[in-house]
C-alpha cells in the first residue's frame, strides 16, 4: 500500500487542527502579555504562570487535589488489587455481577454518579465534604486500577504461582514474592491512570466541594466565572504538560493498547 | 512399602465429576506414569496428588497420615510443570534458592545445596542467568532442582517434556530417569507420550475416563493389555469377537461360527471374563494365500487351518507401500483387520487371502462397552 492518497492526507491534517489547535491556541495565549485571554496573544511574559502561585486559591486546591488522588488512590488499591485477584483467579458464584458493579463507575455519567453520592454520603449520612470527596474519588479510580490489574494477572501464568505454593509458600507470600514483582508494571501504570482520573476529573468533585474544600479543576470553573485573564490558560498548559508526562510514562510501562484490549 | 494411596476419591469439575471412586496405590523408589487420552482424568490425579486440587469424596493417604485436607505449601512435594513455572523475576540461583529461603534454611547451606542441584542437573555457571536467558531445556532443567533442592518426599511431572522438541525430549527423559534413580525418589509421572511413559517407568498406569484401566509394568502392559481400550490405545488395531469361550488351563478357545474356533495361549492369573475379545497388533498378525496355508502357517499345521481354527477368510480391499513392508486391510465377515507383511510383490486389491492368528500372539481383552 504504497499509494499516496491524497484526500486521506488532507483528511487527517484537518482532523488533527481540529483536535490539537485549541491546544496550541490555549498554549499561545498563556504567554500572552494582555489582561483577556486574546488570540493571537499581544507581547510576551510569563506572569500569568507567576500569577498562579499568587493566587491563594489554585494552591490549597492544588494540595487538596493532590492528597485526594493519592489517599484515594492508596484506599483504591487496598480494595482494587485483592479484587482484581479474586476476579482473575477464583471461580465463585456471583462473580460476573461483582465484575460489572467494580466496573460501572466508568460506565454511568459522572453527573449521576456525583449528585447520587451528594445525595446519600453528604445529606443521607452526613458526613463531612472532605471524607464524602475522598470516597467519590475512591469510587472512580478502582475500575481502573481492577481492570490494568486484572490485565496483567491475566497475562502472568497461574502455575507459577502454584509453583511457588509446592515450594511452601502460603498464598500470601506467594502474592508478595511472586506475583506483586511481576505485575509491578501494571500496577504502576494503573495507579498512574487513576491518579490522572482523579486529577482531571470535575462531574464528581462538583457536588462534593463546599466550604473550603475544592478540588483545583473546580477552582478553575469558578476563576473562569470572575475572571478572564491567561491565568487559566497557564494553568491549563501545566495540566497538560502533567498530564502528557504521566501518559508518555505509562504507554513507556506497559503500552496504551493494554486500556484498549478488552479483558 | 506403600507410600501412598488414593481410596476412593472423586473429583469434581463445576458439575462435571473427572474422578469417581479413584484409587491408585504407589510403592516407595518407583516412578509411576499416568498415560492416557487428553481428558482421562491424568492431571487431575496428579493436581489431586499435588494439592492443588481438594477431593469431594475420598481420602489420600501419604506415609500413614491421612493427607486428604493437608494444603499443598504443607505437603513437600516437587512438582514440574509443563510451562515450567520459574520466577520470571529471579536468576536461576534464586529460583532454586526460593523454596529452602521458605525453610528457613541458613545462607550457607542454601549456596551448598544449589549448587548441588545445579550440578545434579547440569547447569553449573547459569546461577545468574534469568529464565527470559535459557533455552526450553535448560529451563525445565531449572524448574526439577528447584523442586527437587527441597528434597520433597514425592516428585510430580505434569507433561514436563512436551514444550520440547523431538531429540531434546528424549534426552529430557532419560536425564530425568538418572536423576530419580540416583536420588531415589517416589515419582508420578504425566505423560501422554506412550513411548515416553514406557521407557521411563517403572510401573505406567493406562487411564481412561477417570479410572484406571490397567497398571503394570511397561513390557507387561505391551505385552499383555487386559483390556480392549489398553489394547487399542498400544497398537493392537485388530480385535476378534466370537461367541462362546471354552477354557482348559493352559488353552482358551473362542468358538465361532461354523466351527470357526480361536486358540489362545492362556497366561496363568490372567482373570478371564464371559466379554473377551482377542487383539492382535498388525505386525503380529499373518497373511497368507490358500497356497501358503495348505504348507501350514505361524505354527499352525494345514490341517488345523483348513479346520477353520485361528484363521479367516477376507479379500484385500486396500493396500499401502509402508517402506519395509506392506500394509492391508483386509475385508472379512468378522469386520476389517490390518495387516503387515515384507514381501517383494504385494497382493493385488480383491486378492482372496487368509489371515492367520499365531496362538501366542493373540491376548485375551475384556471388551469395552
């Protein structure tokens, strides 16, 4: 297929514009010297990076932010790697309908899933904004980490496990000599993706944020509705440039096609 | 001695029961097979063996102590796994290393006790290698010492060779053999390689939906199948079937119809039934033209042939050039037999032939069902 089309060709430069140029224009603008967000930008400066760090606001977020995806993700794992590992090794009753309840969180909106916990954690039980934030993000990471954890259980052969046990390991031990080293990369990637989940994610954190208590793309929604300046454009490129790093690292573990295969 | 025994066990698959009032006693030192069609229950009474699978009914008994219940990181037993199973994630030393580290067993004698095993199995200079770095072979190689470094009371193999190519395989087998002997361990072997099986064994057990259709030593079981499903699955392609049996200690006959008779050498202790056939492998079995059998044929006088005994009247339907010799298959009223002989010019299709049955080459076999 050496043949040159050239319709396809154009096709693609203009899907792909369509897909990278708001990137490119957002990019553009950060580092423009005006007070709006303004394309082509006029000037050149960084302040509006500098404003970030000014801005009380974007940093408790940002910590609040960062200690919801990485307690979450802790919490995600504690219940996501024992289930995963149930799923992909055990037979037992029930298993299918346990299988779609881990995964729907990825399957039912955001919205709903983020006005359902509003409605039952926060004035069912009431319990605090931050507990109620830090469950609703718990929730959103496990299908990830089920599934890239069930993916490379799935690829690691059962028997060696049974070796280890004819060796006199219990199953415990074999799970941490034997298996933990050997699926370490999808756990890494999987921890990985959540944490971006949890990072980018807004339709959840939305209904759960309250006095004092936000996540830094809520914060951005209510910066962008007092203020239209390039802050919000600089800290979109920082987003990115995250973003970006996390993905490169875990298509360089284990490959994206791992998200895509259907297991 | 008994080492251990399996007493009516059963073994079920989700609803489908593999195993179904099992039993299978084995002798300390002897290396054991397990030999049978896929689905023949094998590997499951080698997993049941092992531990990794629990009976539904049944108890297992290992030196005395009822076993039935032990967990398998409990039991001690080596086991050698078809995909043979190493660490993916440690050298070869500490795949070896792995099992006494469990024991608790210090620094030194592990370094001693590896490198033992590693001699024992050849692979000295390969400590730090990773299986990802070893050939088929020399990873199965790995996987024995380490199961065997633990000194375990009991060795399983389950399909260990059938990874390997053809010359590796044999070479596999007969290290395997040197290694049990010299170690004197009790082994049960899986195979479902019959030459394999055969040549390793001390005893082989034929298996065949979930019980075990004979066990005895491999010549005895080459020699004499006792039953038609063992007969079949050895070579013997050619079975007869005659009405009624007549048996006078050292002769069995079958009487057939008009005065068709079979003769068969009768083995003392060889328990006789009232559903016998007699087998015969195609090599044993001989065919003759009526020229040929009136100067009497595989110690058979012309008299007795023309009698009717141990011999059948066909004409040759087909006809196949196998090198050394030829190979018929010949039509007859008792059904179609096959046959093989050296000869110069081969019978022509439709050829009228007699097949001639030598009274010590035909074994009685209890008919399957």
């Amino acid at each position: 297929m050496k043949e040159k089309h050239r319709g396809l060709a154009l096709f693609t430069t203009l899907v792909f514009i369509f897909l990278l140029g708001p990137l490119f224009i957002i990019m553009a603008t950060s580092f423009g010297d005006s007070t709006v967000l303004k394309f082509p930008p006029e000037g050149f400066s960084f302040r509006w990076y500098k404003n970030i760090f000014d801005v009380e606001m974007f940093m408790t977020t940002f910590k609040v932010t960062i200690v919801v995806a990485l307690a979450g993700n802790l919490i995600a794992l504690l219940i996501g790697v024992p289930a995963a590992y149930a799923l992909s090794r055990f037979n037992f009753k029930g298993k299918g309908l346990l299988n779609t309840i881990f995964i729907s969180p990825i399957l039912i909106p955001g919205v709903v899933l983020g006005f359902t916990m509003l409605k039952y954690l926060v004035v069912t039980f009431n319990l605090p904004i931050y507990t109620s934030l830090l469950i609703g993000h718990v929730v959103l990471m496990l299908p990830f980490i089920i599934r890239v954890i069930a993916s490379s259980l799935s690829n690691f052969d059962y028997a060696v496990e049974e070796a280890a046990m004819s060796l006199g390991a219990s199953r415990l031990k074999t799970f941490f000599t034997v298996v933990l080293p050997n699926i370490r990369s999808g756990l890494i990637a999987g921890v990985l993706l959540a944490f971006l989940e949890s990072f980018n994610n807004v339709d959840i954190s939305v209904f759960m944020t309250g006095p004092g208590v936000s996540t830094l793309p809520i914060q951005m929604l209510t910066y962008v509705e007092n203020y239209f300046d390039p802050t919000i454009a600089a800290i979109s490129v920082l987003l990115m440039a995250v973003t970006a790093l996390l993905m490169f690292s875990i298509e360089r573990l284990m490959g994206l096609s791992y998200f895509t295969k259907n297991n | 001695m008994e080492l251990l025994s399996l007493q009516n066990i059963s073994v079920a698959y989700e609803k489908n029961l593999i195993l179904k009032d099992f039993n299978l006693h084995i002798q300390e030192g002897e290396l054991i097979s397990l030999l049978g069609p896929s689905g023949c229950g094998k590997t499951t009474t080698l997993r049941l063996i092992a531990g990794f699978l629990e009976a539904k009914d049944g108890k297992f008994m290992f030196k005395g102590k009822d076993y039935t219940r032990v967990p398998v990181n409990k039991r001690n037993f080596g086991f050698v796994f078809q995909s043979y199973a190493l660490f993916p994630h440690m050298t070869v030393y500490d795949n070896v290393a792995y099992g006494l580290r469990l024991r608790k067993v210090d620094q030194s004698q592990i370094a001693k006790r590896v490198q033992e095993m590693l001699e024992v199995v050849d692979l000295k200079g390969f400590e730090k290698r990773f299986p990802g770095e070893l050939s088929g072979g020399q990873r199965q190689r790995v996987a024995i010492a380490r199961a065997l470094v633990i000194q375990p009371d009991l060795l399983l193999f389950d399909e260990p060779l059938s990874n390997l190519d053809a010359n590796l395989r044999v070479n596999m087998r007969v290290e395997i053999r040197r290694i049990q002997k010299q170690l004197g361990i009790t082994t049960v072997y899986v195979s479902h390689d019959q030459e394999e099986c055969f040549s390793i064994s001390d005893k082989v057990a034929i298996m065949n939906k979930g019980i075990i259709e004979q066990l005895d030593a491999p010549s005895t079981i080459y020699k004499y199948p006792t039953t038609e499903f063992v007969a079949r699955f050895i070579g013997f392609n050619n079975f007869i079937e005659y009405g009624e049996m007549h048996n006078d200690g050292s002769v069995v006959t079958l009487h057939g119809a008009e005065g068709t008779r079979l003769e068969v050498s009768h083995r003392s202790g060889h328990p006789l039934t009232d559903s016998m056939k007699g087998a015969i492998r195609p090599d044993d079995l001989l065919v003759a033209t009526d020229s040929e059998c009136a100067e009497g044929v595989g110690g058979l006088t012309a008299a007795e042939l023309a009698s009717g005994l141990n011999v059948i009247n066909g004409s040759v339907k087909i006809s196949t050039f196998l090198g050394r010799s030829y190979q018929y298959v010949v039509d007859t009223p008792l059904g179609e037999f096959t046959v093989n002989r050296e000869m110069e010019q081969p019978f022509d299709r439709g050829t009228t032939v007699k097949l001639v049955l030598p009274r010590e080459k035909v074994v009685l076999v209890q008919s399957s069902k």
